[in-house]
C-alpha cells in the first residue's frame, strides 16, 4: 500500500502551515488538519522532532549501533525481550531485523566507557541476550533524508531554456 | 584584420540571440541567486540508467551505431509508444534516435522546409523553432495563445493563420513556459482544421511524461493525424537525462528516410553510451517516472497556490514543470519585472517574452527544484509584489 500523501510531506516537513501543506497535498485545509489530528490521536504520528547537524567533537554524546542475537522465545517470539530492551532509557531505538543478528539496537551516552558499562552489565546480561556487537559513531553523512555533512550542489545553470 | 562581420552568412548573422540568454548573463554576474530559472529536472538519473552507461563503457561499446540508432534502443521506443499512446511505429524504418529532442526538431524543419515556406508556430513556446525555419528561409509564423483559454491552441486562432504556403504546425504540447495541456477533444477540434490540407504537423512532446490529472494525449491517436504528423519525444525530462542529449523521431517512413539523410551527414550516430543508458530507462524506468511526477505535482499545487495569494494571477498548469503567472498587476514589462526581481531580491524567473511576444505580461517559474528553495523564493517574490502593487 502506498503511504498516505499528507504523511509523506509531513516526513520531510512537519512545521509547514496548514494551508501550505494542505496545498502540497492536494486537499482543503480543513481536511488537513483533520487528518492531521486524526495521525496524532491514534498514534499514527507519534511525534515531531528536529533532525540536527551537531558536531560530535563538540558534545559530550557518543552514539552506538549494537547488533544482539537473542534466543526467540516459544509464547512471544522476539517481542519480550525487544520491549525490555527498549524501557531502558539510553536507548534510543530496537529494531527486530532479518540477517546475521536479531535487533539492531542504538543507544547514545555521555561517553564511550558508559556505553561499554551500559552493554556489558545490563544488555549483555539479560536472559535470552546470546551475544552482542557494539559499533560506535564516527560520523554522519545523511539521517532521515537530510544531508548532515557535505553540501550537495546544483550543477545546474541559473536560467535555461 | 578579416572583417568576420561580413563573412558570417547573412541568415545566422540576423539571427537573434535567445532573450534567454541574456538574462543568463545577467543572473550569472551576481552572486548568491536564488534561481527558479531551469528548464530542466532537479532529480538525479535513475541509477540503473547511469551503471548501464558505465557497463557499457567497461564493455568497450563506444564506437559509432547504425545512424538511426540501435536497433534496441528502436525497438523499445516502439514498445514504449505503443504502450503509452496506443500508436504503431515499425522499429527499422519509422524511428529516428536523435541528439536530444532538439536535433528531431532541427532534422524535422530542414527536411521539409523550403524558402518561402510558411511554419506555424504555437506561442510562446521554446525557445528554437523560429530560428531554425529562417535558417532554412522559411517564414516563421507565430499563433499566439491565451491565457483565458489555458494557452490551448484554438481551432480559429489555427484556421485564421493558415495561408497557401503554409507546410507545417508546430505543436508544443505539453507546453514550455506555460504548462498548458491539449486534451482529446482539443486535439480533435485542430485534427477537424487539418484534415483535407497538406499541412503537416511537428509535435513536440518532450514533455509527454509530465501531465497531471489527465493523461497525455498525442495528436497522432487522433484519426489519421499520425500521416501527417512527425512526433518529437525523448529521454531529457521523462527520466531527468538532459544532459546525455537522447531523443527520437517517429514518423512515415517517406519523412523518416528523408531526415535521416541530414542526420546522417550532420550527425553520424547520437551518442553510443548513451543509448545504450537509454535502453535501461525504458526497460526499467518506469516507476521513477512516477515518483517524479508525484514530487513535480505537489510542487505545482504549493506554487500554483502560493502565486495566486500573493497576487501574481496564475491559470493552472497541467503539463511539464513550469507556471506562467501574469505580472501584468505590477505594471511592469516581463524584462524589467525580472532584471528587478533579480537586482533587488536576487530571484532569477524569466521574463514570458522570451518564449515569443505573446509571453509578454508574464513571467516562467520552473519548479524543478526542491519545495524548501521555491518556498524562500516565492517568499522574497511577495516583497517584491507587494511593493509594486502596494
């Protein structure tokens, strides 16, 4: 199925006005905002935030990318662990995946060695967790659509024909 | 010192300049331009088209190809307009592959025009097809469009142009600047005035992928329309390939074979790489059209809207990527509207003249670029607007 109009314009702009938006997406803006409230009361639209472009050099934040490989469950599969996982509050996404391991989990923390403690003491060590493999974040080039690092240029001329 | 002066051909030396040109220079001399000025896709190539062009690099296919193009590449433009519009062009003999769009619409001219030949041409329209018929001497003749008719050629506006010498329509639908459309039974009202004449028809369809709401209609599903007409389309702004210079003819084989020879002396072959791009976009391109389109559309609807609440009155386009709102409100010449436009908030549109004098009054907004970049230039426009219409 395709995604719905609006929330498609809404990914890569949240903070458009009603009425631009509802231009966009070929509806009236009383529609538009219906629909939008629509997203937000079932949970369709969980919430807005802004993607940055912080240098890591300059916060005290580290990001990391930990693959774990989990032991499924007979009654709920991989959905027990995932969800304990996740009420840990450094992590910032789990994500069930199809490949070489089995959640990809991200996590950010004020420095490299909390990280490490937070995986080693509390990931590691949970009941069905068989292994995990931690990779910390250099650099980021593009996130949710956005360049991050690097302009990319119009190489077009101003005017043609 | 030779004099070039009086050794250039008096038909080129007469020729005037593009108005589009000009005002190139003039946004190029400054910096910081925010531009809606392109007539050509912001998306980049699908990458299947741009690894076939590297594939067959690496395979060593760059040597001339049969003049009138692969025979690949011929038979999936067939397909491609069989699909599309419903209409047969036999691959080896009705198929011309030729150096952008533009190439089809010199060979078409050339070959049919003779001095004294009178061309109809629909205004505004792009930039090349008066210059090319004086060039082969023929006489061009302008039939100028509406804006109250949605820049759609009329059957009496047709009809109270075609004179004895008339040979040939030019017919540039979708249209560039204006973004109008012809629909079926448009086309059937201009298919009524031709039939029974030896007028020919030269239809520019560069834009054919890019209509929204209806689906692009060409002259040659109209009747027998395809008799008389030579259909120009290609690879530039169907799958954001302008610069890999692909397009074609389909026409009658007696037209066909008598293009071919100017392409085959002037041309030789187009460009063997990029045929070779050409045959990926066509076997699997087809959903990337698509999703340009959407993004071209939602674009249009924002601009469309945006133009007319900030008091530049715009009809709404249904073809290719360009509005052409009318500044008649500001007082100001399309010329001047835009060297202001430029010096004072630096916005580079261009002025409608450009496109034949019937553009006068308006200005072309291409909206081939991101909905962020046209929303912080539509915003200085309204300045601009405001101030000239306070």
């Amino acid at each position: 199925m395709q995604m719905d109009k609006l929330l498609k314009i809404l990914k890569t702009n949240a903070r458009l006005s009603v009425e631009d938006l509802a231009a966009l997406a070929g509806l009236s803006p009383e529609e538009t905002a219906a629909k939008i409230e629509g997203y937000e009361k079932s949970g369709v639209i969980k919430g807005y935030m802004a993607v940055t472009a912080e240098d890591f050099s300059d916060t005290d934040s580290v990001t990391a990318f930990i693959e774990v490989k989990v032991t499924p469950q007979a009654e709920n599969g991989f959905d027990q662990i995932a969800k304990t996982i996740m009420s840990f509050e450094e992590v910032d996404s789990v994500t069930l995946m199809a490949g070489s391991f089995d959640l990809a989990v991200t996590l950010s923390g004020t420095n490299y060695k909390e990280v490490a403690l937070f995986v080693a003491r509390r990931l590691s060590t949970l009941p069905g967790v068989l292994s995990t493999s931690t990779h910390f974040v250099l650099k980021r080039y593009k996130e949710s659509g956005f360049v991050i690092d690097g302009e990319v240029a119009d190489e077009r001329g101003l005017v043609s024909p | 010192m030779i004099n070039y002066d009086s050794l250039i051909a008096k038909k080129c030396r007469e020729m005037k300049p593009s108005g589009i040109r000009k005002f190139f220079d003039l946004a190029n001399a400054r910096e910081g331009i925010i531009s809606l000025g392109v007539g050509e896709p912001d998306f980049q190539t699908p990458w299947s088209v741009r690894q076939a062009a590297i594939t067959s690099l690496e395979r060593g296919r760059t040597k001339y190809t049969a003049n009138k193009g692969l025979a690949d590449l011929r038979k999936a433009i067939s397909g491609n307009i069989q699909k599309r519009i419903g209409v047969e062009y036999e691959p080896e003999s009705q198929i011309i592959v030729t150096v952008g769009g533009s190439e089809g619409i010199d060979i078409a001219i050339r070959s049919l025009v003779d001095p004294g030949d009178e061309v109809l041409i629909v205004e505004p329209c792009f930039v090349c097809y008066s210059p090319i018929v004086s060039l082969s001497g023929g006489v061009p003749v302008p039939i100028p469009t509406r804006a109250e008719d949605k820049f759609k050629l009329t059957p009496e506006a047709l009809k109270e142009k075609i004179s004895s010498r008339t040979k040939l329509l030019v017919l540039p639908f979708p249209n560039n600047p204006t973004g109008g459309i012809m629909t079926r039974s448009d086309l059937e009202k201009i298919a009524e005035v031709l039939e029974g004449t030896d007028i020919l028809v030269l239809s520019d369809e560069i834009y054919s992928s890019l209509t929204y709401g209806e689906k692009h209609v060409s002259i040659t599903q109209i009747g027998n329309m395809a008799e008389r007409t030579i259909l120009v389309d290609g690879f530039s702004k169907a799958y954001s390939m302008t610069g890999w210079r692909m397009g074609y003819i389909a026409a009658p084989e007696p037209l066909t074979s008598q293009m071919l020879k100017i392409h085959q002396y002037a041309i030789m072959c187009s460009p063997t790489v990029s045929q070779y791009a050409a045959v990926e976009a066509l076997r699997s391109c087809d959903e990337d059209i698509v999703k340009m389109r959407e993004e071209y559309d939602q674009r249009r609807r924002w601009l469309v809207h945006a133009l007319n609440r900030i008091g530049l009155d715009c009809f709404e386009p249904e073809g290719a990527f360009y509005a052409f709102p009318s500044i008649k409100r500001t007082g100001l010449s399309s010329e001047r509207f835009c060297e202001e436009l430029l010096d004072r908030y630096s916005v580079a549109v261009v002025p409608g003249n450009a496109f034949g004098e019937t553009g006068e009054g308006h200005i072309r907004i291409s909206y081939a670029y991101s909905i962020n970049h046209i929303m912080t230039a539509v915003e200085r426009m309204e300045k601009f607007v405001k101030e000239k219409t306070g």
